[in-house]
C-alpha cells in the first residue's frame, strides 16, 4: 500500500522469528522477498533477528539495520521499592523470596515450563513465592496447571498491571521462560531496576541477559535446567546483586528509549538521501501527493509484555 501511494521511504520492523510457520511456510519466504523489493529498510530490533532475516528469510543484507529496543529509563530505578504492604496483600510473608515473571500468558512465554521446574526449586526453598504479571489467553490453563501441580499457595496471578517498577520491585529476581523472543522488554525492564534475571538463551534474549553478567540463561523447555538456574540465584544474594548492578549499567548504555528514537530517525534520514542531517536539525519533509512523506515506529508485541 505504503508503495502503491508513493510513500518516500518504507520501513519495516520484523520483531520476532516467525515460529509460527509450519510445512511449506516455515521454509518459503518468496513472499517475503516478493514484497520486500517494495521495502527500504528492515529493522531488526537484535542481532539474532538480523540473523534470521538474512540467513533464513534470505533478505538483502544492505536492508537491514539493527536498532535494539529501548525503554524510558527514567520510569525505572534500583533504588525503586515496591508499595508498602504489597507483599502482605498477596498473603506473602516479608521474608519470603519472590520472583516475578512479567510477560503475557501466551504460549511464547514458557509459564508451563517454569511450573514444571517450581516443585523441585520448593523442595529446596519451600518458601518461594512467584508472581505472574500479564494477561493473555491461557490463564485459565496455566492456573489449572498451578492447582493440579499443589502450587496454587506459591503462584499468585495479578494480571495486567500498568505499573511494572512496583512489581519488579517486589522481586528478589527474574524469570522469562520464553520459547522464543523478539528482544524482551520484560528483560530491559528487570535490569533496569538493578533485578538478576533467568531466562531461556533464545534469539535476542542473551543480547539482555548476559550469562554470568547480568543474570543467568537455560535452554528453553528445560524445567530442569531453569530450576537449578532458580536455585542457585537463591542461594547466592551476593551473585544476585553483582548481576544485578551489572545489569543496570548494561541497560543504561545500550537500551535507552532515546537511543532507539535517535537511531531509528538517522535511519530515516538516511533512507531520504540526507545522511548529513541529524534528527534535532532535519528540515520538514516535503508532501508529496498530498499524502505527505510519513514514517512509523512500529513497537514490539511484547514492548509491553505486562500490558496484553
């Protein structure tokens, strides 16, 4: 359409490896590439979807631009602490360890996979709490899933919530189980609040959680290998912290929404012919057949995992 209308510039932003296409489409993208020749430029929002766009979408590698995901880092903060009596409202004790997982209920998230992995880490720390923020189509699976396992007294479900700094400030750590990831917000969002996060080593997901740096990875669907993750974050205050300082520092030099913004505008720049310019100084586009030359930031599905 953006073609047919003689838009200047179109921009596409392919957040996610499509894991979805099964047979002939997971391995034909004539498609893609048919229509592709109508696109400038493709954002790829981490290195392993730049990856997966040129080795096997098979796109021209010249299109495509990585510009990571950002947030506002002004809305997060390791000195942020969670409301008073939030705990106790979810019948938590003070000193109960509590992770958070935030991200939709949706089977790209893995909740079935840390439910899986929560008995053994009880068995160790009977006292584990676990917090599941978002909605999505398989909460009522996922809570059966919690009460047929005895869970039901260390899982509490809060859904959406529009403040993600309380909760994570509530979190002694981190979980994102996910199967597969664009880059994660959730993840940026942890670090940001100076929280260790463990999460499953899948497309951009290890460009966040750094591991060893800045929080610990597992391979997806590993309930075992997720758990003794859990555990040794449990057991170890010290390494939660290291890796959560750390993490706050890597966020703050890599994944600002500033950054994003400033990036993604030179892009555009570039793709008009003016290079030269920077986006503070750029002069107002020309209209062109009264539609005028238009541009867009198309934001990730899961840019806000804890609001869907």
């Amino acid at each position: 359409m953006g073609w047919l209308c003689r838009v200047p510039v179109i921009v596409e932003t392919p957040h996610l490896r499509e894991a979805w296409r099964k047979g002939w489409l997971k391995g034909s993208f004539i498609l893609d590439r048919m229509v592709g020749h109508c696109i400038d430029y493709y954002i790829a929002v981490s290195e392993a979807n730049a990856r997966y766009l040129v080795d096997e979408k098979r796109l021209p590698s010249r299109k495509v631009v990585v510009i990571h995901n950002g947030i506002d880092l002004g809305r997060f903060s390791p000195a942020h602490n969670a409301p008073v009596g939030m705990a106790r409202g979810l019948g938590f004790a003070d000193d109960d360890p509590v992770l958070v997982v935030l991200a939709r209920l949706d089977p790209q998230k893995g909740h079935s996979t840390l439910l899986k992995a929560l008995p053994s880490v009880r068995r160790e720390f009977p006292k584990l709490r676990v917090v599941c923020v978002g909605e999505g189509a398989l909460r009522s699976m996922i809570e059966q899933q919690t009460r047929e396992s005895g869970l039901q007294e260390s899982v509490r479900f809060v859904g959406y919530q529009s403040n993600p700094a309380d909760w994570l400030a509530l979190a002694d750590f981190t979980v994102l189980p996910s199967h597969f990831e664009g880059l994660p917000i959730a993840a940026i969002e942890s670090l940001a609040m100076g929280k260790a996060m463990v999460a499953t080593s899948v497309d951009g997901t290890p460009e966040v959680v750094v591991d060893g740096k800045t929080g610990l990875t597992v391979p997806p669907g590993d309930p075992a290998a997720l758990a003794e993750a859990i555990c040794r974050l449990l057991c170890d205050p010290e390494l939660r912290q290291r890796l959560g300082r750390a993490g706050w520092d890597w966020v703050k030099q890599r994944f600002s929404q500033e950054e994003q913004v400033r990036k993604t505008g030179e892009l555009y720049l570039r793709a008009l012919g003016r290079s030269g310019d920077t986006v503070e100084s750029r002069p107002p586009l020309p209209a062109r057949s009264g539609l005028g030359a238009c541009s867009a930031m198309v934001v990730s599905e899961d840019q806000r995992a804890s609001q869907t």
